[in-house]
C-alpha cells in the first residue's frame, strides 16, 4: 500500500510539472483577437524596473501597431520564459531585436505581458503574420510634456 501511494504521488508531481505549459498553436486571428496589443517593435533597452522590483523593463521603439493604444515607444516586463509560460523566448529579449509582439494585460494591471504561447516572434519569421494582418498603423504620436 505504501509503495502504491509514493507512486501516486510521484505521478501527480510529474504530472504536474510535464504540463505546467502547453500550447496550441494559434492562427494569426486569433493570436491578434486574444491579445490586447499587437506591434511590431525593436529593442531598445533593457532596464532595471527599479529599487525594489528585480524585473526588467523592455523599452520598445514601434514601426507598426495592429491593435491597441500603442505610441512610438512602449515599455513592458522583460519575463524570460522559464516554465510557466509567461514572458519571452530568452533568445528575443536582446537589444536589437525587431519583434512582432502580442501582448495582453493581467487582470488589475496595467503592465502588459507576452507569454510563449502567443504568436510573438522575430520579424524574420513572421511573414505569414504580418500577410495575415495587413499593412497595420504608424504608432500613435508619444506626447511631450509641455515645457513652459
């Protein structure tokens, strides 16, 4: 009886950690539907998000905009993807990088997330992408405060 209840829980804990990220691959559609932002955008910088918060930022300069209110420059968590799904591939979070992002925000918060499931990618691998979704915007104009 004893070996068979170690077994049981050897189980639910392999279990457990074997699906604890699945995904199923999503047309553009829906990937665009599901999220709250869509953007193409390069990697400016990666910062410190501060003092207390041992997160990183992404700061974003943005050619296109399929959806969401998105300026020039968008800034979001820089979650490398361990093994829960949420943040970025590790190997697109470089300066540099021109990424198509889809991106939504957590319940009560205003930061907006990536996770692995989402269709975000390099631009060089996203022609069927952006044939899907069209030729998309020019950012929104970021506004400058007033200098008096």
């Amino acid at each position: 009886m004893r070996t068979l209840v170690q077994f049981s829980i050897l189980l639910s804990l392999s279990t457990g950690i074997c699906s604890a990220c699945s995904c199923a691959i999503s047309t553009t559609r829906v990937a665009k539907d599901e999220a709250g932002v869509v953007f193409r955008g390069t990697i400016t910088a990666l910062r410190d998000a501060g003092k207390s918060d041992p997160k990183k930022i992404a700061i974003f300069r943005v050619s296109r905009v399929w959806k969401g209110e998105v300026g020039q420059t968008f800034e979001m968590p820089a979650v490398e993807e361990t093994s829960m799904c949420v943040g970025f591939w590790p190997s697109l979070l470089k300066v540099g990088n021109d990424l198509l992002v889809y991106a939504k925000q957590w319940p009560r918060s205003a930061e907006y997330y990536t996770t692995i499931c989402t269709r975000t990618r390099l631009v060089k691998d996203a022609k069927e992408d952006f044939d899907d979704l069209g030729p998309g915007e020019t950012p929104k104009q970021t506004q400058k405060p007033d200098s008096k």
